[in-house]
C-alpha cells in the first residue's frame, strides 16, 4: 500500500472515530458481504467517426467532363458520382473494334488460299493469334470507357471532393472521398494497457451521445500494439443502429463500460473500515463465527485489493465464507477490544 494511500485512509478512519464517539446504547449495525468478482469501470471520452472510407479515382487519364454530387451529399448505390470526357476512350474502343474485325476478315481470307493451297498453316496460325490480341484490346478499351464513370458502389455521403469541372484527371489522382452510411459508425476510443485488456471482441459497451442519448455498440477492433506515441490503445466500438443524418460525425462521445472481472473481493462501504495497520492492511470489525452463545465482534485484518471513492475491496477467494461486518458503531467495538 502506497504511504499516501496509508495516510489518507489513516486521517478518514480517526476522523469517523472523532465524529462518531462512542454511545454506548447505540445499537449496532452491520452487514453480509459475500465474495464477488471486482468490477472494473472504464470512463473515457472517444470520437465518433467513420470505420471505412474509400477514396475514388478514374481509371483513365482525362478532363473532367460531369460532377453530380458535392461535398455533404448523400447517394444511393448504382448513382452516377462524375463522368470523364469519353470521346476519345470512344474513339479509342471503336478503332479496336475496326482491327478486331479485320482481323478475323484475315482469317477468311487464309483459309480461302489454304484451300487452294497458296498459303501455309504458320499462316493461319498466326491471323488465329492476331484475333485474339486484338480482341483482348477491344476488351481493354470498352473497360476504360466503362471506367470513366464514378458509379457509387454503396449507399453513403460524400465527405471531400478533390476536383473540378475541366480539370485533368490522372489514376493516381483521388477525385472522391466517400463513406457508407450503414454499419459504418464507430467510437475510437484510447485505452491504457489495464483497460485494454477488460476489453474483448464483440463485447457490448454503452456509450452517451450529446444530444441522443445512451446507446449501446459492439466492440469490432481490439489492437494488438499501443501508438508508439500516446502508448494508448485505440480500440473501436460499432454502432450499428445509428444512420449519419441522425448524428454529428465528428463529435465526442462518453464511453462508460463495466467489466467483470476475474479476481475476488468483498466489497465494504467505507464507512466499515476501521484503520490500516502498518503492513497497508485493513482492519474491519467482524462476526466471530466461533462463538456459539453471543454475538462476539473481533477486529480482522484484510489485504486491501482496490479503493473507490465509495468502496473498499478487501481480497477474497471464490470459496471464501460471507462476512458479518459492522458497518456503524464499530467505534464503540473497537475502544472496547483495545483496552488493557
């Protein structure tokens, strides 16, 4: 126990002595605790944001020839986002078409003199060959005139635009940045290495939003490595429930979360508690079991697992008995079992 953990619970326990003297009719009162899992709280603040965004870009080199959508705006699956300038990936794909057909004239035209006998096999072989290339290009061509359209693959909202009406578009230049709008909130949130590992995939937290309310999410990332800056654990929780329009993305979000663990305690109000001794231990007045005729209270002392501003959580084992413990007029007890 830390010695400025020793002395605060040392001036909290004499000061209830001074508060409370002893009246000696004053009737006792006490009550069972039994052995519990520790529960741990997490009270962290986190940031409401997208899980997913993609950014969108043309496949093809050309100006920007139709824009729909801006900033903010909402679209549906299958809308058109923007068009390039197509006439010369039209061009393009009809000139491939033009070779794709005189190429297969070729082969007519050889297997007509192979019949006759004035042209070879290797010939045909080979316009067999110029067909296929040039179908594959013809296949090419129709794909980048597809492509020079930016069709919305989910239903979402555009969240930055890059680009301008008439500009020149390269395909490594992003022209859209969207994101979906179902299944695609989620609360990032930093935690310590204690905290992190009370956390587990799937496991439901509760979460405060200004000006909605208490929701509940599911936990969908767990990190296995801290920011090799802040040291923290940004883990994220999903709100699957929740649409955009309903939310400000952006905004922060209180994130309270409960989480049971492991290790066993008896949880006393602190107003139980009557000192800690030199070695940090706690010593609270019990129930002698022993006695069989009277109610005998003896001063016990516990190792101290964990202290809240209204508990104090002594150690205990799973099969460990309930206690009987004096909750007020302990004072009285205790000057009692002291004297000489």
């Amino acid at each position: 126990m830390k010695p400025r953990l020793f002395r605060l619970l040392s001036v909290l326990c004499f000061t209830s002595l001074f508060l409370n003297a002893p009246i000696y009719a004053q009737e006792l009162e006490t009550k069972i605790i039994k052995a519990e899992p520790i529960v741990k709280k997490i009270n962290r603040t986190g940031k409401l944001t997208f899980k997913r965004t993609l950014n969108l870009s043309f496949k093809s080199s050309g100006y920007l020839e139709e824009l729909t959508i801006d900033e903010g705006d909402s679209f549906i699956k299958g809308q058109l986002l923007a068009q390039l300038d197509s006439e010369e990936l039209t061009a393009e794909k009809n000139a491939s078409y033009a070779r794709l057909l005189q190429a297969k004239r070729e082969i007519k035209r050889i297997k007509t003199l192979l019949s006759k006998k004035l042209s070879s096999q290797q010939a045909l072989d080979d316009a067999i060959t110029s067909v296929e290339t040039t179908r594959a290009r013809h296949k090419i061509a129709q794909y980048n005139l597809t492509k020079a359209q930016l069709i919305a693959p989910f239903d979402g909202v555009v969240l930055a635009r890059y680009t301008d009406l008439g500009e020149l578009q390269s395909p490594s230049q992003s022209a859209l940045k969207i994101a979906a709008v179902e299944n695609n909130l989620v609360v990032r949130v930093a935690l310590t290495a204690s905290e992190v590992n009370l956390v587990n995939l799937q496991q439901r937290i509760d979460l405060n939003l200004t000006q909605y309310g208490l929701v509940t999410g599911t936990v969908s990332k767990v990190p296995a490595i801290a920011d090799q800056q802040s040291h923290l654990f940004t883990i994220e929780v999903l709100l699957e429930n929740l649409k955009v329009n309903q939310v400000v993305v952006g905004q922060l979000v209180h994130v309270l979360a409960e989480v049971m663990t492991d290790t066993f305690s008896y949880r006393l109000p602190l107003e139980a508690l009557n000192s800690v001794d030199n070695q940090g231990k706690a010593l609270v007045m019990v129930l002698d079991t022993n006695a069989t005729e009277t109610k005998n209270y003896r001063q016990q002392e516990f190792l101290i697992k964990q202290l809240s501003n209204e508990y104090i959580y002594l150690s205990a084992q799973p099969s460990s008995p309930p206690l009987t413990i004096v909750t007020r007029g302990w004072q009285h007890l205790a000057l009692i079992e002291n004297k000489p």
